[in-house]
C-alpha cells in the first residue's frame, strides 16, 4: 500500500513516515523540553531531545547518534548541541551508573562531572515492555493527531524504528540484536512522561485555566 516501513515482523506496525515524520520547525518557548539516550562507546550511542506540547504530545526534535566517543567528549558534545535552551532533565540508560573495573568514576557520574546532568532509566521489572506498550500508545492516533512526531532531521530514529523487528522468542519485546539505540533512546524518553489519563491532564492543566482556550493546539495561543 505504499508503506515502505511495513513488514511482517515490525514491532511498530503503526509507524507511518507520512503520519509520524514532519518537518522541522522551531519549537515554541512554552514547550517542556528534556533529552534521554542509550549510550555506548563500540556500539553507538544515541541522544534524542523531546518538547512536550499543551496536549501532552512528544515532539522529537533533535539527534545525537554517535560511536567510539569516550564520555566526557560525549558530555560535551551534548551541552553544545543544546546551548541557550533549558533543558529540564536527561534520561540516560542506568547501567551507565555501574562502576567499572577501576576506582574511577563511572560512565554517567564522568558526563554529569562535565556539567551534562542525567537520571536513571526505569529499571523496574518489566520496564522493557511497558517500555515499548508505551510507544504503542504515542504512535496511535487519536482525535486526528498521534501522540508522538519525529522530525526528519533525526535520520537514526526515523530510518530504524519502522524496520526494528520483534524478539524471535518473546514477541512482545524488540530483538535487541537489532539496531535498537535509538529505539532505547525513545523508550527511556517515553517511560519518563507515561501517557497515563490522571498525569495527562495534570500536566494540561498546569498550562492552562478554566477561562483560557487554546485556537492552536501546536502553538498554544
């Protein structure tokens, strides 16, 4: 039917380049803005940045994807991407906080010495799982809009999430052989702002009051 992402195996059978994907556009000052990544040194390592809308939708606006960059350069060349906006928070991929085989410190105390602050990945049992139900939600549509949008420029992100296949003997996780970083990226991201229906509307209404009503639900005014 046209769809180049669609295939047999696809953990994302919702991921549609021309419902998901959109073209840059500066992102309004209102939005919340934090960053999460999967880090790696011999396999890549990805950072994808999210603004949350005044619907409580994700918008992906920016990628980092790199290999064979230690942690302090890696810390650095994250600061630099993102110098002159406020950041809130970073989700990082908690196994970075396990010591090494030496006294020094580890991979996510060496970037946070560098000023790049980050929080523990969700490490709870199941949390691969709900993890990935979590996308599931964002990429459905709902009232003409789905809960997540990608901007073209994140190349990474777009090209391997539709084509990431599921786990061959547990099909409600992707296989991890696969080039799942940027994927990891995104599922640590989402765990962090999970589309629960209480939260959601907690979060609508810190922006907004009784009187005010929203005549662009991308820009807020």
């Amino acid at each position: 039917d046209g769809d180049w992402d669609a295939y047999e195996d696809s953990a994302f059978p919702e991921f549609n380049r021309t419902t998901h994907v959109v073209e840059p556009f500066e992102i309004p000052r209102g939005w919340y803005k934090f960053r999460a990544a999967d880090w790696g040194y011999s396999s890549p390592a990805c950072v994808l940045w999210f603004a949350v809308d005044y619907n409580n939708n994700l918008w992906i606006y920016r990628e980092l994807y790199t290999k064979k960059v230690t942690a302090d350069n890696f810390a650095r060349q994250v600061l630099t991407m993102e110098h002159g906006e406020y950041i809130h928070y970073g989700v990082l991929d908690s196994s970075t906080w396990a010591r090494r085989g030496d006294v020094g410190p580890s991979i996510a105390e060496t970037m946070i010495q560098q000023g790049c602050r980050w929080r523990p990945s969700d490490r709870s049992p199941k949390s691969r799982i709900n993890g990935k139900l979590e996308i599931h939600k964002r990429l459905r549509v709902n009232d003409n809009e789905p809960g997540i949008r990608i901007f073209k420029n994140c190349v990474n992100l777009v090209k391997t999430l539709g084509i990431l296949p599921t786990d061959k003997k547990n099909p409600e996780d992707v296989d991890t052989y696969a080039e799942d970083h940027a994927y990891a990226a995104l599922r640590y991201g989402c765990m962090s702002r999970p589309t629960h229906p209480k939260y959601a509307e907690r979060f609508r209404t810190s922006f907004t009051q009784d009187s005010y009503h929203m005549a662009d639900n991308k820009f807020g005014y």
